[in-house]
C-alpha cells in the first residue's frame, strides 16, 4: 500500500513537471491510458513548491503560457476548468487564482483564448477579489484587457480593498490601458478603502500623463483619510512635475498652493531617492514668495511647537529669514523635517521614513548623538500610528552596538526609551497573534515579526546590561528601578520563539542567531549578565522549549567550558539559585545532567546537587506512568509534569 502511495506520488510530479515545462506529448503519453477519473485526479491535484505555490499541472501550464498543453487537458480529459490554486506572482502569494487569471496576469493572450473558449468564468476571483482582468490591467496587456472586457469581463469589480482596475492601472503607469478604461466608463471618482482614487495613485507616483488623462475625464481633487490630496501626495513624494500640472489644471487657492510647494521641497530635502538640495531651496523660496506676493493679504506661517529631535528648529517666517540659510545645508534639511510635520501631522504614516533617512546620514557621518535622537522621534512617531516598529527597533540595536563598539557615549535613558517601545511592541504583537490564532487564516507574517522584535529585544537587554557594566556614572536608582519595571513586564508577557524558546534559552544559548551589522560585535551568546538580569526580574527558570528543554539543559551544552567558565558558571549558579529544577526531563528522557557535553558542566552541577524528597516522589510517579491527574493538588501537576516526559495527564 505505501509502494503504491510512492508511486502515485512520484507520477503526480512527474505529470506536473511535464505540464510546468510544456512537454504536450510527454504529459499526453502519460495520462492516457489511466482511467479517466485518475487522469484527472492527476491533473487537478495540486503540488506544493518550495516558494509556496501550490496548484495543479492545469493551472501551472496556464501560468507558464503553454497553450498547446491547456489544449490537450481541456479537449482529452474532464477537470474543473474554474479550479483554484496558490501563486506567487511578483513575490506576492495569490491565494485562489484560476487558470485564467494565471495566464491574465502573466500576458499569455494565446491561453487567455483558448480558456475563454472553453467557457472560462471571465469574472472568477480570487481570494482578494482580484479578478482576471484586473491582474491584466497590472501587467499592462492592453490586448488581454480588451479581449476579456470584449468577453463580459467587468471593469467595475474591485478587490478586497476596493482597489479599482482603473486604479492599478493609474498606479503602474499603464497610459493605453487607463485611456481604455475611461473611454468604457470606469468611474475616476472612485475611492479605495482608505479614501485614495485613481488620481492619487497616479499623482504620488510621479505619472504625469495619466494624470492629465484623468483630470480631462473629471476627476476631483478629494481628499484620503490621512488627509492627503493628490497634490499633495504628489508633492509628498517629490514629484514636481505632477506637482506643477495639478496648479496649472485646477482651481486651487493660494494657501493650497503655497502649501504644495512648501511641502515639494521639504521632500527633496529628505527623500531618499530624490534628494536635491536646490530644488528643495527653490520650491520653500517660491512658497514663501507666495505668501507675501500681496501685500495687503499677507499669508502668515502658523508654525509649530519647536521639537528637540530637530534640533528645536523654528521655521523661517519671511523671505529675508529664509535667503539667510541658503547656504547652510543642516537649516534647510530642519526646517524640511519641521515642515513637513507642520503641513502633514503626527498622524500621518509618511512622517517617519525621511526623519529615519535623515537620521541614517548623520549615522554614516558618526554623528550618533543626532541619529538617535531623530530615530527616537521617528520610533515614537511610528509606535504612536499603530505601525510596525520592527525595522526600527533592529535599527538601534545595529547603531547601539556600532556606538558602544567604537567608544562613542551611549546615553542609558535612550536604551530604556527603545527598551521600552519593545515590550508595547511585543504586547501589541501578542494581542495580534491570539485574533490571527482565532482565524483559519491566520496571518504567517504576525508570527515572523514576532519571532524577529523577540531576538532584537534580547540585543536591547544585552545592550543595557553592557552599558550597566561599562558605565555605572551614565545612570541613577531612578533608571534603574525602571529598567527593572520594563523587564518584569517583560517576562510577564512569555513571549517565546516557535520552537518554544524564551528570552532566558536564548540569553543562554550559543547558538542564538545575532544580527552581523554591527550588533555582533557587542551581544554574544551566552550572556550570564543578561541572563541575571532576567532571572532577577521574574524569567521562569523551569520554561521548556518544544523539545521540553530547561534554560538549564540548553546552558550545560556549552561548548566552551575552559575559554568561558565564568559564564558557565555563573549561569548555572543563578538558574539553580532561583529554583531551576536539575531533574527536570526533556523529549530524550535527559535531565540537565544527562544532557551536559562536557565534564566541566556536570562538575558544577554535581556541586549544587540538592537532594528533595519532593522531585524523588514526581519522578517515581511519571517513571512508571501513574496517574495523578485530580489525585493530587492541582498546584503539584504542573510540578510532576516536569520530572518526565510520559504522558501528560494535564
């Protein structure tokens, strides 16, 4: 029975590799003289890849365009032509695309036919709601496009976030196939989930000409939910020239205007990929000639709050103020950064990436003292929008490290600050994964960001503990007290990798994977400070991993006894001193003992040996499987659980 398993499975893949690879005549000879119900078993049934797709040879011929092969399928074999599977296309994963969206969506106007022909559903979508001519219009196959819409295809359906065909057009810059769209009706003045039309798209990524062809068909100058116009989210990415063409077609007045351009420039004062200090001097010059163009209606700045991260700069009021730093670079990237605040708001999600931008040049520069301080800000900025801070917090472990590497002064009180934004991450991060737990779908990239904010706080404590040691003037109790706080909530959350592992087994494993950009050089493992400082703010020492290892039996497994001892020792003493249980048993039966690869391990362990009467009892009882569950005091069953891995009566 398992040969024939084996067999069906290996001419399962042999068939879809024939039919990925387009070999009609190879596939033909192969399912022909089956039963017809186990050809198209073979057919239909779906492989899984190792970039994570997972569909069948139908649908995978359709995808790699081989027309002559979906033409055998369809006219020798019965299958469901609308049958669905998973693929990756331009690394995003499409969950529940047929055959012709597979083919839509690469271009493959021969397959697109022949499917069509076949009865095809010309409006099947996929788990998004994208259908087969959306995925056409993002590829910009006008002809494909046409075919299908010329087919019954509706241009009106919009995918899950109501994103429009007309809108991913707009956005990938496809003139012939917006033209097309409008000219069958598609609606300009839709908006999307958050409030973006297909003028926004077009506008924030720099397409002039579908602008143009836009505002011709009426489309209106609306606002999204973060309060962006197409205006000004054109000008918010630095596209000037969109820019200049919204001014020169709509009826905007001055305050919009001038607004614009203040923000055009503050953009290319800060933007990564168009960064041009002279355009960004003009476009703020010709705000500010703007507002005292008239005399007798003179357009006052309504500046904010000074903030220390910009260096408590106050933007300049008047021309003459503003002519006065034209030559100094740093005013005119601060009072980019303070404009953009002003004329955006704490609440939009764009704030952030120039201020880490800005930052990351001082980095380059060695000027840490400002790089942190705008990382903070932007960190705060984007823990305060509900965004993810992975990236950030990564970011000041690297740079942490690289100061502390260097010599350069690292203030305590910045450490605690990001310290502190990790445990708020990693609580929001835990809320996530109990909703994404409660559906069938849960999210796999909750789980990776988890597992990646768990090992970059380990490299925060790491880091605090490095500065405790090297700089015992740079604090006071105060902070101290709060650094402790942070870690009790810390190890109150029991966060834990996927294979089970908490903050105290990696602070004492080896084996712990750490960043290579610069964070190697401070946070090796194992780590006896860091692992203190968990102990002492409340890490159960007993928490086993999924192969039911004690941070004890991970430790006794240090491959450097002689070189390290002080850290072997020292770990081990704070593991047993706060209660870490020496009989404790994993998934080979091994108590910490057992499990020691060196003679140096087991020597220490022998020397804190406590005999209890209490672990001979629990060990007796799972050593010959007894049944204790309800027979003792449930505050003894967790306790009995640790002494052996045999059923597990709890």
């Amino acid at each position: 029975m398992e040969e024939e398993t084996e067999t069906s499975v290996s001419l399962m893949n042999r068939v879809y590799y024939a039919a990925r690879d387009g070999m009609a005549i190879t596939l033909y000879a192969m399912l022909n003289n089956k039963e017809p119900e186990y050809s198209s078993r073979l057919i239909s049934q779906k492989v899984l890849q190792e970039d994570g797709q997972c569909c069948s040879s139908f649908i995978v011929a359709a995808r790699f365009g081989h027309n002559k092969v979906v033409k055998m399928l369809l006219d020798k074999f019965k299958l469901d032509i609308e049958q669905e599977g998973r693929v990756k296309f331009d690394g995003y994963i499409i969950e529940g695309a047929s055959a012709l969206w597979c083919a839509a969506g690469v271009g493959h106007l021969s397959v697109v036919k022949t499917l069509v022909k076949a009865g095809a559903n010309v409006n099947h979508p996929t788990k998004t709601n994208s259908t087969p001519v959306r995925a056409a219009c993002f590829d910009g196959r006008l002809d494909i496009v046409k075919y299908l819409t010329n087919h019954s295809a509706n241009i009106h359906i919009a995918n899950k976030h109501n994103n429009t065909c007309l809108m991913i057009a707009a956005y990938k810059g496809h003139l012939d196939i917006v033209s097309f769209l409008l000219e069958n009706g598609a609606d300009t003045n839709e908006k999307a989930q958050y409030g973006e039309t297909a003028l926004h798209f077009a506008a924030e990524c720099g397409h002039c000409n579908i602008v143009r062809k836009l505002l011709e068909y009426g489309s209106k100058m609306s606002k999204n939910i973060k309060n962006m116009s197409p205006l000004i989210s054109a000008a918010e990415r630095a596209r000037a020239d969109v820019v200049e063409c919204l001014i020169e077609h709509e009826d905007l007045i001055k305050e919009d205007v001038i607004e614009a351009y203040e923000l055009l420039g503050a953009s290319f004062a800060n933007d990564k990929d168009h960064y041009c200090i002279e355009k960004a001097y003009t476009y703020l010059h010709k705000a500010m000639t703007l507002r005292f163009s008239d005399p007798n209606n003179i357009i006052y700045k309504v500046p904010n709050e000074p903030i220390p991260a910009y260096e408590n700069w106050r933007e300049t009021e008047s021309i003459e103020r503003l002519e006065s730093i034209r030559n100094n670079q740093n005013a005119i990237h601060m009072e980019s950064l303070t404009i953009r605040e002003r004329i955006l708001g704490r609440h939009n999600s764009e704030l952030p990436q120039p201020v880490i931008y800005r930052g990351a040049v001082f980095a380059d520069n060695a000027r840490f003292d400002r790089c942190t301080d705008l990382w903070l800000h932007a960190l705060h900025l984007r823990q305060m929008n509900n965004m993810s801070i992975s990236k950030d917090l990564l970011r000041f472990s690297q740079v942490f490290s690289q100061m502390i590497h260097v010599g350069v002064e690292l203030k305590f009180l910045q450490v605690l600050n990001v310290l502190e934004a990790s445990v708020i991450e990693l609580e929001k991060n835990q809320s996530k994964l109990i909703e994404s737990d409660l559906k069938e779908d849960g999210d796999q990239s909750i789980s990776e960001e988890v597992e990646s904010n768990i090992t970059t706080t380990l490299y925060i404590l790491t880091i605090l503990t490095k500065l405790m040691t090297l700089n015992e003037k740079g604090y006071d109790e105060i902070d101290i007290k709060k650094a402790h706080y942070l870690v009790h909530k810390l190890c109150a959350l029991k966060m834990a990798l996927k294979d089970g592992q908490t903050l105290l087994h990696l602070a004492v494993n080896a084996d712990t994977p750490v960043d290579d950009f610069h964070t190697n050089d401070v946070c090796k493992f194992p780590c006896a400070t860091t692992a203190k400082l968990l102990i002492q703010c409340g890490a159960d020492v007993n928490a086993m991993d999924n192969e039911r290892n004690t941070p004890l039996h991970i430790i006794v497994q240090y491959e450097k006894p002689i070189s390290d001892f002080m850290t072997l020792h020292s770990i081990i003493l704070d593991l047993v001193g706060a209660d870490a249980h020496m009989d404790t048993v994993n998934s080979q039966g091994k108590t910490p003992f057992d499990a020691a690869t060196t003679g140096v391990a087991e020597i220490i362990l022998r020397t804190q040996t406590k005999l209890s009467l209490k672990c001979m009892a629990a060990k007796a009882v799972k050593a010959y499987n007894l049944l204790y569950c309800g027979n003792v005091p449930r505050c003894l069953e967790s306790f009995i659980e640790l002494h052996g891995p045999g059923l597990n009566q709890g």
